[in-house]
C-alpha cells in the first residue's frame, strides 16, 4: 500500500481527549509514512463539531483523491449521503468513536451501552447498599449519549437498590457538567454516587466541594486530573472508584483498518468491536505517570495489534 | 406606589423579576429546601457572565452590527495563558491575571484594527479573529487541562456566609461602568456613537478612539473572565468559553439594553445573568429531559419579554 | 438661463452618476469574492473546476444559500433571527420522520412552523419586542423540538427528496442552477414586485410607510412568514442531501446566515439587502470554509485559524478595490 | 359631489395635549376649494400637529373633522387618501433605501401588476419636471444618494402625483426650507397654477414672503391656538409678526452694526475646495462672519465639512487654528442624538468641561440647558424632556446651544435657519453677530439671501468651486445669482 493516500476528517479539536487522539494518530501515522508504509496520511480538522460542514470536508477529500479517510463522525447517520458518495467513488471509509451507519463505510465500535451498564455493576460493589444516583449526560441528541444512557437505564434496572434521582446535561465539558451540578446540587437529595459519561467526573467533584456536600463515588473517565484527584483522595481516606472511557488511540486502529483494507484484505467485517479502556483501584496508579499533564489514557495500536484485533473480531 | 411606578419603568426590572419568579417556582417546587444554596449558586455562575457581559454591552451598543464574537476563544486564550504563567505558583497570581489581561486587550486591539483598517463588518472580523484564537490556543495549551496554583482556586470560591466574594468585587464592578456608562465622557461617547455616529463625529466626539477603547474592553474583560474562570473551574481549556458566545449577548439584550445601539444598561445585565442560572437550575431541578428543558428555557425566555413588553417609540 | 440650468444639471447628475458607480462596485464586490475564492481552488486543485467538482462543492451551498435568503428577509425589515440555524435542524428532523412516515402530518408541522414564524413577526411588531430576544429563546424552543422529535441521530429523507437533491442535469451542475434559480425568484419577488417594494421600505422608514396607509403588522408577517418559508427550504434541502437527520444538524446556520448577507453586501439596518449578493455570499463561506481550505494542506492546528485567515483575506481584497468609498 | 364652495376640510375644537403639553388647544380651521391656505406660527405653535390631524396620521383628543361636507368618525390616512388629501410632511417621509420611483410607488396602493416600476418613474419624472424643470433627478436614483434637497423636491412632487385617487388637497409643511430660492421660486409658481386650477393647497412657512405672496388667506397660530385668520392682502410682514409672537420687525440693522471690524485679526481658517482649479482659497479671520452661497448643493456642505475634519486631522490645503463646532442643517441625520433628553444634546459638545473631577456634573449639564434655553428661547416645559418631543424649529435651536454653547472658536453652519421661526432667526443673528464681536468665526452657508445680509464677506460657490468673492458692500442678489448662474468667474 506504499502508494496510498489516507485522510483523517475529524470535526473538532478543542478537548484533551480529541488532543490525545490527534497525538495517537500523528505517532503512528508518521511512522507509517516513513516506513513508506503509505504514501500519505492527512489529517484535515474542521472548527465545530458541525454535521454541514464535516460533509462538505469528506466531499472535497474525494475530490482530493484520496484512497481511504478514516472519519470520528459528527453524527451516525447525518453523513451518510457524503459518505456514500465517498464509497460510489471508491474510497475506502473507516469509522471510528463517532461512527457513521451507512453499511459501506467500516465502524470500529466501542460497546458504549456495555460501558454504561459496568459503570452501575462498579457502584454496586462501592455502594452495596445502594442509595441515590446523579447522572451526568453528555450532549444530547447524539448516539453516544444515547448508547451510554440506556445501558446505565439497563444496570439500574438490574440493581433495584440504586435509584436515580438527578440528570444533568454536561455536553462532555468540564466547565458545562460542573455548572450543571452546581445548579442541581442544593435542591438534590444526598446522592452515593455519580454516573457520567467521561470528561466531566473532576467537574462534578469540584461542584461537591465548592457546596460543601459529602463526596460520592464519582465514576471517572480516564483524564489525568481525574485519575490524579482519584489518587489524592485514596491516599486521603482510601476512596474507591472505577473509571471508563474509549481510548483516544482508537484513531490508529481505524488507521490500520483502512491500510489493511487497502491491502487487499477482503475478509475484515464492516463491524469491529473493541473494548473500551478501564482502570480499577488496583491498576490506575501505574498507569497515571505514563499520561502527560492533562492528557487522556490511552493505548496506539501497533500494526500487529491491529491485525490481531482484527483477527479477533473474525468469527 | 411611585416607588413603584417608576421601577416597571425600568427597563432592568424585568430581567429581576423574571430571576426571582424562576427561583420562587424552584423553591416551591423543592418544598423551600436548598433555596438559599441556590442563589450562592447562582451568584457564583453569574458573575462571570456579567463581567463578558458589560464588555459585550458596551460594544453593542456602539450602534446595529456592532458585536463580539471573538469572546469564547479570547476567553479560552486567556485561560490558558494566565494558567501557564501562573504555573501552579501562588506567587505569580497577579502576573497571571495580568497576563490574562494584557491577552484579552491585544485580541480586543486585533479586533479593533480589523474592523477600522479592512473595513470588515464587526460580526465577520470578530468571528474570523475567534478562529484564529481557538488555533493560537490548540497550540499554545495543546486543548489540554492546566490546573490554577491552589491560592488563586480557593479566591475563585470563597465565600463569605453563603456569598461569594467574586461576586461581591463584580458588583463593585459593575457600579463603577454603571457610571463610566452615564457619568464619564467615555460611557456618553459610547451612547453617541450608538445613536447616529455620523451626528457624533460631528458633535466632536473621537469616534475612532472611543471604538478602539471599547473594542478593547471588551477584550480586556474577556480576557480577566478567562483567568477567573480557570479558578473557578480549576483548569484552564480551550472550551471553557463557548456558552458565552450566546450568553454574553443574552444578558445583554435581556437586560435591557437596546440592539439598534445608543441605550445601554448595567444592572439588567446582573439580572438576566441570574436569570439565566437560576432557569438553569430550575429545569435541572424539575428533572425534565434534555430537548424539554430547551423547549422549556426558550418559552420561558420568549415569555418573560413579552411581558416586558418593548419600549415605546418617539414621535 | 436655460443653458445654465441644463449645464448645472448635468454636472449634478455626473456627481450622482459617481454615487451609482460606487453602488454598482458595492454590488459587485460580492462577486468580486466568490471569483477570488474559485480562482485560489482552481489553482490549488484543477480537478475540483469540473461538473463532478463542482456538485460536490456546491451541494452543501445550497441549503446554507435558502438559509442566508431566510435570513435576509429578516434584515430588510430591521431585524436579526438568531433561531434560523436550529429552525433549520428541527425542520431537518421532521422532514426525516414525519414527512417520510406520515407525509400529511409532516406537512402540517411544517406549514405549522412558518406560521409560527408569521406569529412572531406579529409579536414583535405588537409588543414592540427586541426580535435578537424573542429569536435568540425561539432558538432553545426548536432545538428542543428537535431533539424531542429525533432523541438520537437518525430518520430518512423522503425519497422524492432524495430524487430532487441529487438530481443531474446536463451541462451544469445542480447546485449552480439552484443557486441561480434561488437568486433570481427572490431577486424578482424582493426587488421587482410592487408589494417587495413596501417589504423592503418597511426597513428603510417605518414612519413613512405608516404614514402612507400600509400595515407595518402586515409587513412584519410577511417578511417573518417568508424567512419560515425559507427555512424549511432551507432544512430539506439539507436532508435531501446528507439523507438522514441529526437534532444538532442546522446550529452552525445561524452565524452563516447572517455572515453570508452582511458578505452579500447587506446592512443590518435600513431595509438594504441584496438577494442574489447574499447567494453569492452564502456560496463563498461556504467554499471558503470548507474545499478551500481541504485543498490547502494545513497543519491540523491551524486548521481552524485558516479558516479564519480566508474570511479576512476575502474580505480585505475587497477592501482595496472599495478603499475611496465613505 | 363637492358642490361649488363646501370646504374640503373643516376641524372644529381640535384638542391635542402630549403629556403635559397642550400643542393644539381647540382649533378651529378649513380649508376652501380653490384657495391656497398660509399657516404660520413661532416654533412649536402647534402648526404640524393641526396638519397630523388634516392627513390623518393623528387623531385629536377632542374635536371633529369634516371632509367635503361629510362627518369623519373613523378619519385615517388611508381615508384622508381616498378623501384627496396628500400631506408633504416637516420630516420627510422617503425611504432612503429605495429609488424614487419605489418611493412613489409606496404612496400608490393601485401602482401594482405588471409594468408598474415604468408607470411609476413616468409618473414621478412627469411631475418633477411639471414642478422643477431642469431638475436633474432620475427616476431611478436611489433616495439615499441625493441630497437633502433633491429629497424635498422628490417628495413635493410624489405628492402632487394622481393615480385612482382624487386629488383635492395638498398640505406643504415648510417645503421650501431646504430648497435655495430659485427652486423654491419654481415650487411657489407651480402652487399657484395648481391652485389657479381650483384645488387647494396649506402652505407652512418661516419665510413669511413666501407666505404673503402665495397664499390666498393666511391663519396664524400662537401656543396651540389660532390667533388670527384673514386674506393674505389683509396683511403684511410687520402685521404677521406682531400677530405670531411680537418680535419687532428689524430690517439689515445687521449690515450696520458690525462694520468696523479689524482688518488684521488672526488668521482663523484658509481652505481650499478640493476641486478648485484657479489659487482661490476660503480666508476666515476672528470675529468675521464668512457667508457660504451658491444654489443648494453645490459643495458648500462638503467643503464645511472638509473644514470640520481638519481640525481634528490635518489635511492637504486647508489650515484650521482654533476648535471647531457645527450646527447641522439636515438635523435628523447630522445632528440629533434621538435617545437622548434635549439637555443631553446641547451637553455632548461640552463634555470635558462640564466635568467635575472625572465625572460629568448633572448639575453644570443642567445649568449649561438651563442658560440656554432661557437665551434662545426654547420651548419645553422641561430640559429633561426627549429632544423629539420638540417641535422642528426647537430642535434646530437644541443644536445651535450645542455649537454655541462649547469652547469652539470656528462655528461651521450648515444651512441652520431650516424651520427656525422668523422670530428666532432674529435673536440667532443678534447672537452670531454678539458672538463674532466677541472673537468668534462663523462659516455659514444658507440658501436664504436674506441671511447673507448678515456676513462680512460671501463667497459663492459652483460645481464644487469659488466661483466669486464678493465684499458685503458687494452684496446684491443679482450679483449672486450671477455668479451662481453664469460661466465661471
Ligand atoms: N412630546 C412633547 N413633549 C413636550 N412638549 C411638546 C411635545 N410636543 C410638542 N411639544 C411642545 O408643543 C409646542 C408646539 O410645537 P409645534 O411643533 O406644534 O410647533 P409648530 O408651530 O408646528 O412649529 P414648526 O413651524 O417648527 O413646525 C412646542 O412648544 C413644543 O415644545
Ligand atoms: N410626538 C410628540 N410627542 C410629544 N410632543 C409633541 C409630539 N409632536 C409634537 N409635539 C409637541 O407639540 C407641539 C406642537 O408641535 P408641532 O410640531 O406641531 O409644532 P410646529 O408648529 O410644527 O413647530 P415648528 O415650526 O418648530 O415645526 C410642540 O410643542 C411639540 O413639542
Ligand atoms: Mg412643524
Ligand atoms: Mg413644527
């Protein structure tokens, strides 16, 4: 595949986890290009997160003549007409984290609805008694979101003993989730624990300090200051929790896909299922020193790895 | 009952009421427990709305076109930059907000240049420039996470029974543009320009100048807003700014401040800041679904002028 | 006497025909822009300067272009709409339920919001409201809808939509003759017709048409239904394209629309918009935010800052020709 | 139906309070067929309001109206339309965004369908040339591009243009007060062939001859109230006066009074139009009065202008050595701060003084109004009052406190007198001639030759050049029509 063209279309770049996905994929991809592995690897950003102006970007990498684009979709299903323009043309489409449902394209899935779920098995075993639940929800009307809540529905119905009482809209920011609980927080029952969806666990700990409230087990989302604050208040009081989130180096695991595809490979499913990246009381530690100061963990797929995970989802 | 008459006249009042009847339904509907967490909560979030907010509405009402898009990426800018310079060191506090400041004013002066050197319409140029902020700060801070020095965080959350000191200096603040705004040959300038700048060029005021000196403030106080907003939130980040895009012309125009330009209003500023938090904490409250407390927020908004009812016109 | 009159005459209306002039490069410059764009892609990217490039390029242009003309009809009466971009995405939404599963009720939702949008302009010119407020809630009030209509991205256009949008004339691509065609109705409908006339005084001196009998209510509803018209437009098209809906599909449409009538030579007040300018203008953000800046190769950093960067450079150039004017 | 002598209009016990203030206080008026109705009154007389009332744009507290014999309960614009009453409003009603013939397509709901825009500019372009021959405005011109005059002229004519509708009367509020006087020559000639035909027509005026040779019976109102009514021949200038408010009658005192003058003060102004081919330069000394002449619209505005804009940042050809002020002409879009409170208005210009420490002082804000409105004579019961609340002519004071008021030692008059009452205009002579005494300068272009009376020295302008210097001993209008007319000097 030395001769190939491979482009990124991404549609935002203003938080640390799509910052650490970017460093992934610049990592790999710039090895790839060296050991002339492809011919080029582009990587082409768009300022906000906007449905439009992402369709247009894929319509014009097509005009580019590129190979393949590995996409993190703004929506599932909103760009399906530029991407099956895409594949009309054909270009081999990969799609990743914000996958896309057009059937041409290849998604590489995260179980988000899994996620959601282990995050209400993990309270229960911090919280055997069961108690109140405030949910952070990212931003709406997304599949993710949508993914996400329903499997935490799914492991509340399963654990009868939790209950939730408060759900807040934190858009995955930081600042939007702790300004969301800090407006809920004085009229809320006192809750065990929060449920979130990654990116915003800091945040809800921060809102509980500045209203004096009883810290609850907050699920976390694999940031840094995340694990950092998780390490400070176990080394406080022994606090527990579990933390969750895809890992940002799944961009190069879509980026192998698309190579492996361009190879010739006719036998990789459209549908790869990865897990998601957890860390437990036992093991965050030794990883926290390996993420750099308000970065995400992550984990980039070396080209074996990506065969084997490919290989993996071959049934 | 004068008294009283000539409050409906004004026309900050409503943004008031409309606060205190969003805090009433909320408290009615908790059983009156938490009001009073609520309103610490409120005042905490609101100041640093009002701060882009008079900036904001000095620009605004320099006359119909006249806006600030450029805030949440100076915002996001400046975060980052008062966070590095900070680095963690209680010492550098001041030099940090400093920083912070001297960063604002520099993109207020961009601003400025671009709109009186291109001639490009202050919508367009301040947009344009918001681009070029938001890529300054990807890769100045990365997109990443920075952590204020432990000093500066506590100032951004102290509180003194229930009131939060921050909002106690923004009220200090806010006095003083009151008066810029109606006693100082600046605020007048302002308020001339905003009615007929052909008529204030005329009547001897510095046109040029006082656009510059307000195109500068508002950059200035977008620029303070970020430092304090990186306290407050612990961590400074590209995003951190993005809902005053919107919010920073809604208290404006809510307050009572007029878009065709030439009437401006500082205490409705105050008022449709803690409206906006307290709707917010209203519908978190209720616990309604996402797409309800949009709907919900944008008929409640809708009502509250209609009831206010526009001014009435002169001859 | 007579002689002197007449030579009087003619060296006033040679200082009037200099103001014509200077309006006619003004109406030009919009022009003026979208060729600079297309110049700098042909450059960068000959094979985009095609029937197949151009579709491409353009397709997304067109629902941005009905935006932008909804929009305009809003500013020519002196007023702003920042509910447009999420008017667009709710229209989106239904058009990718409703209209597809139950073309009836589709259709009366639909034709339900313009007169929405009708019943605001009535509001504002009845409570005498800021339309920047009542908008800016309408904005919360229709991305709500819309999520309540689509909680999670999905739906499907109607087929006939699907068949319109991706329609493939001989010749010239679609999406240049809908700009055209979009251009040239409002063009007739705003600046020809006898009642556009009234439409657009209504934003020039609302005492003078008070004051000669014609109903500013009426022209308020009007211009207001209009804009709701166009939005709809605006958000099938946009469906008919992408084929399926998002709630948040349409939020970015707001800042275009008002960027792409200010670029078309537009003023926020006194009832002076262009409806070709603002199709012009609505096609070169639309070019120059997105193929323009493919076609760059860029630092994935400054991305986003090119994007700026065009818009300014766009903007600038037209400075230098315009630069005596005022 | 109008049978011979029904009157067109007839209001009996008009009353009209805005707020405090009593504008109409039970009026009496009508207008007859075939007559052409003078209205005169000081500023703020109520002479506007009572003409709201004849068009239907307001409607009186109290009182009736009666058209062409009939009883009007529900009296509107629309009605006053249909009924053939057209009223040229004091602030012209023009779109500025649209061209001229989209202007009067706007008073003419029947202009629609199919070739209406080239009914419409054969319309407008046929009356324009009725009314002002060699008027040199295109149907087609965009309002906004033409000068204040032009505008005036467009809107007279849009009036007097016939559709469906009747056409019986004419209301003219101070038509003429932008237009020089060969124009306005032309407006008056065509009213009196318009009225010879047997329509009718109300002409507002402060140039009382306009009135006196134009009018068949002239009504003067006082303070909301007519004061007297009675033929034209019935009266004459001193009559008129005495009858609208006593200011005494005072003829060219003014060329008398401030002859001496020292021939070598300081220099204050040189200027140089930017088209002036041959060395001619504009020289204003302290305490000159310099008188700016020509027909409208022929570079006095932009070279007043240039002046202005040089005190501030030096330009190539003009020398400006003191601070400068202007009073407007065209008020609404040159002058009037519209938000703001008449006291508001005359403080702008004098901000820095006005300080007390840092702030402005509301109180030194309010004397500096205070003093004014007693030296000038503006009416309102309250300096507080929203500068729109004043009638035209008030507001046109409001900006002369504003020039007068501050440090300028240049005073730049832009045609200022528009709408200012005959009274006024005396005591503002007196006050400009005090002020030039006192070391000022003034650069005052007028379209009124009567006011030239007043300067030491006119200079005339054509096509945007100096085309004569005249001395005021000099000064004659045939000198200045001459010059206006001729070849270049
Ligand atoms: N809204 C208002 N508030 C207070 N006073 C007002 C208001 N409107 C008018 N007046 C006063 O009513 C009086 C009558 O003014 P009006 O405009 O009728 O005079 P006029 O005779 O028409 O003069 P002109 O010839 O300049 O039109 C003035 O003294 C004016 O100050
Ligand atoms: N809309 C208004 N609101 C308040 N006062 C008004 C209004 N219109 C007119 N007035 C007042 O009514 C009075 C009559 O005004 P009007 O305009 O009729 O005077 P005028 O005789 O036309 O004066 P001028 O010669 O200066 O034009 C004035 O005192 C004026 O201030
Ligand atoms: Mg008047
Ligand atoms: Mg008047």
């Amino acid at each position: 595949t030395s001769g190939k063209k491979i482009a990124f279309s991404n549609n935002y770049a203003g938080n640390s986890w799509r910052q650490a996905m970017l460093d992934s994929y610049g990592i790999v991809t710039k090895k790839a290009v060296d050991d002339k592995v492809v011919a080029a690897a582009d990587v082409f950003t768009t300022a906000d997160k906007e449905v439009p102006t992402q369709a247009a970007q894929v319509q014009n990498l097509i005009l580019q003549g590129y190979d393949a684009i590995v996409i993190n979709a703004a929506s599932p299903d909103a760009l399906n007409g530029a991407i099956k323009q895409a594949c009309d043309a054909g270009i081999v489409v990969v799609s990743f984290d914000g996958i896309v449902t057009e059937p041409c394209a290849y998604r590489v899935v995260v179980d988000f609805k899994d996620m959601g779920k282990q995050e209400v098995e993990q309270m229960a075993k911090f919280q055997p008694k069961g108690g109140n639940l405030l949910e952070i929800r990212g931003l709406a009307g997304t599949s993710i979101d949508d993914a996400i809540h329903a499997g935490i529905l799914e492991g509340v119905a399963a654990h009868p003993e939790f209950k939730i009482v408060g759900s807040v809209t934190g858009d995955w920011d930081q600042t939007t989730a702790q300004k969301a609980v800090a407006t809920i927080l004085p009229s809320l029952p006192d809750v065990v624990g929060i449920v979130d969806q990654g990116g915003d666990g800091y945040g809800a700990a921060q809102a509980f300090a500045a209203a004096n409230k009883p810290r609850p087990t907050i699920i976390m989302g694999n940031r840094q200051d995340e694990l950092k604050w998780w390490k400070e208040q176990k080394e406080k009081d022994g606090y527990k929790t579990w933390s969750a989130s895809i890992a940002p180096g799944v961009s190069t695991l879509a980026f192998w896909v698309a190579q492996q595809v361009l190879d010739g490979r006719k036998d990789i499913p459209h549908d790869l299922l990865v897990p998601y990246l957890a860390f437990t009381q036992d093991d965050f530690e030794a990883a926290l020193p390996k993420i750099k100061e308000g970065g995400v963990a992550t984990h980039e797929y070396t080209q074996e790895e990506a065969i084997a995970a490919i290989k993996a989802n071959i049934k | 009952m004068a008294l009283m008459k000539s409050l409906v006249a004004k026309p900050w009042i409503w943004s008031f009421v409309g606060a205190l009847l969003v805090w009433l339904a909320t408290i009615a509907f908790t059983g009156g427990y938490g009001g009073g967490g609520m309103v610490t909560a409120a005042l905490s979030l609101a100041v640093f709305t009002v701060i882009v907010g008079v900036g904001q509405m000095f620009v605004i009402t320099l006359g119909p076109g006249n806006v600030d898009l450029s805030l949440p990426a100076n915002i996001g800018l400046a975060s980052a930059v008062a966070m590095k310079v900070m680095g963690g060191s209680d010492s550098m506090i001041v030099v940090g907000l400093l920083a912070a400041l001297a960063c604002g004013a520099a993109i207020g002066i961009v601003n400025y240049l671009l709109i009186w050197a291109l001639r490009i319409p202050p919508i367009i140029a301040t947009l344009s420039a918001s681009f070029i902020i938001q890529s300054v700060d990807i890769s100045y801070g990365r997109g990443l996470q920075i952590k204020p020095p432990p000093g500066f965080a506590d100032f951004a959350n102290w509180q003194i029974s229930g009131v939060p000191v921050l909002a106690m200096l923004t009220v200090l603040f806010t006095v003083g543009a009151a008066v810029a705004l109606q006693r100082m040959i600046y605020g007048r300038s302002v308020l001339a320009i905003g009615q007929n700048i052909r008529a204030a060029w005329l009547a001897g005021v510095n046109v040029g100048r006082i656009r510059f000196l307000t195109y500068t403030l508002s950059g200035a106080l977008g620029g303070i807003d970020g430092a304090l907003l990186a306290g407050y939130f612990r961590g400074a980040n590209v995003d951190i700014g993005n809902e005053y895009l919107l919010a920073s012309i809604a208290v404006v125009v809510i307050g009572g401040t007029s878009v065709a330009g030439g009437k401006a209003n500082v205490p409705g500023v105050w008022g449709a800041a803690l409206f906006l938090v307290l709707l917010l904490t209203m519908l978190n409250t209720f616990g309604v679904s996402a797409g309800v407390r949009l709907l919900l927020t944008g008929l409640i908004i809708v009502g509250v002028i209609t009831a206010a009812g526009g001014e009435k016109a002169v001859r | 006497m007579t002689a002197a009159t007449l030579d009087n005459s003619l060296k006033a209306s040679s200082a009037r025909g200099s103001a014509a002039r200077a309006r006619l490069l003004r109406g030009l410059l919009p022009a003026l822009s979208l060729a600079l764009v297309l110049l700098a892609i042909a450059w960068l990217n000959p094979r985009a300067i095609s029937y197949f490039g151009f579709s491409l390029m353009l397709n997304l242009a067109i629902p941005i272009a009905l935006a932008t003309i909804a929009q305009m009809f809003v500013i020519s009466g002196n007023e702003l709409d920042l509910s447009i971009g999420t008017f667009v995405g709710f229209v989106g939404c239904v058009t990718a339920t409703w209209l597809k599963d139950a073309p009836l009720v589709g259709v009366a939702i639909l034709l339900g919001s313009i007169g929405i949008y009708a019943l605001l302009g009535a509001l504002i010119h009845l409570r005498n409201l800021p339309s920047i407020v009542v908008t800016l809630g309408m904005s919360f009030v229709w991305q709500g809808l819309a999520i309540l209509v689509l909680p999670k991205p999905g739906g499907k256009a109607p087929d006939w939509l699907l068949a319109i949008m991706s329609f493939k004339p001989p010749f010239v691509p679609f999406p240049i003759i809908a700009a055209l065609l979009i251009g040239l109705i409002v063009h007739f409908g705003l600046m020809r017709t006898s009642y556009g006339v009234i439409l657009r005084g209504s934003g020039g001196n609302p005492a003078a048409l008070r004051r000669a009998g014609w109903s500013l209510l009426k022209t308020k509803i009007v211009l207001f239904a209009l804009a709701g018209l166009f939005g709809v437009i605006s958000g099938m098209a946009l469906i008919g394209i992408t084929t399926s809906a998002d709630a948040n599909i349409g939020n970015g449409y707001t800042l275009l629309a008002i960027a792409g009538v200010i670029l078309g030579g537009g003023e926020f007040v006194g009832g002076r918009v262009s409806p070709i300018g603002a199709v012009i203008g609505a096609l070169t953000l639309a070019l120059a935010a997105s193929p323009l800046l493919t076609f760059m190769h860029i630092p994935p950093d400054w991305q986003v800052a090119a994007n700026g960067a065009i818009l300014i450079i766009v903007l600038a150039a037209r400075v230098l020709i315009s630069r005596r004017e005022r | 139906m109008p049978a011979g002598n029904v009157d067109i209009i007839r209001l009996n016990g008009a009353e009209k309070h805005f707020g405090a203030v009593r504008a109409l206080d039970g009026v009496d008026f009508h207008v007859g067929p075939g007559e052409c109705v003078g209205l005169v009154g000081h500023n703020g007389a109520g002479k506007s309001t009572l003409m709201h009332m004849v068009a239907g744009t307001l409607t009186p507290d109290s009182g009736k109206i009666g058209v062409h014999g009939g009883i009007e309960d529900n009296y509107s614009v629309s009605r006053a339309q249909q009924l053939g009453i057209r009223c040229v409003f004091q602030e012209l009603s023009l779109c500025p965004n649209l061209s001229v013939a989209e202007n009067t397509r706007i008073n003419h709901a029947s202009l629609t369908g199919f070739g209406w825009r080239r009914k419409a500019a054969e319309l407008i372009a046929a009356k324009l040339d009725e009314i002002f021959p060699g008027h040199s405005i295109s149907a087609s011109d965009i309002v906004g591009d033409l000068s204040i005059g032009r505008r005036q002229m467009v809107e007279v004519a849009r009036a007097f243009t016939v559709t469906q509708d009747r056409l019986d009367l004419v209301i003219l509020d101070e038509p003429t007060s932008s237009l020089d006087a060969h124009t306005a020559g032309q407006l008056l000639a065509f009213v009196r062939r318009f009225v010879a035909d047997g329509k009718s027509c109300i002409l507002i005026s402060h140039v009382l001859g306009e009135v006196l040779n134009n009018a068949d019976r002239i009504v003067v109102m006082r303070d909301g109230k007519v004061v007297v009514a009675d033929a034209a021949n019935a009266f004459d200038r001193d009559r008129l006066v005495m009858a609208m408010g006593g200011a005494e009658a005072r003829q060219k005192i003014a060329a008398q009074a401030a002859a001496a003058k020292p021939g070598a003060s300081p220099l204050r102004v040189r200027a140089r139009p930017a088209t002036q081919k041959d060395g001619t330069d504009l020289v204003a000394r302290a305490g000159e009065i310099i008188g700016l002449a020509g027909l409208a619209g022929h570079g006095q505005t932009d070279l007043l202008l240039a002046i202005f804009g040089a005190a501030s940042r030096a330009k190539a050809g003009i020398e400006v050595t003191a601070p400068v002020a202007l009073v407007a002409g065209d008020r609404q879009s040159d002058g009037i701060f519209p938000q703001w409170s008449i006291a508001e208005n005359i403080g702008i210009r004098s901000l820095a003084r006005l300080r007390n420490g840092l702030l402005i002082s509301p109180q030194r804000e309010a004397e500096l109004a205070e003093f004014w409105q007693k030296k000038i004579g503006i009416r309102t019961p309250d300096m507080n009052n929203n500068i729109f609340s004043l009638s035209g002519g008030n507001q046109q004071k409001t900006l002369f406190a504003r020039a007068l008021g501050s440090d300028a030692q240049i005073v730049l008059m832009d045609d200022p007198m528009r709408g200012v009452d005959i009274g006024t205009k005396l005591e503002v002579y007196d006050l400009v001639r005090e002020e030039a005494s006192r070391g000022r300068t003034f650069l005052w272009y007028t379209t009124e030759t009567e006011e030239l009376d007043n300067c030491d020295h006119i200079y005339v302008f054509k096509n945007g050049r100096i085309v004569a210097n005249l001395k005021r001993d000099e000064l004659t209008d045939e000198k200045i029509i001459q010059s206006s007319f001729g070849d270049a000097a």
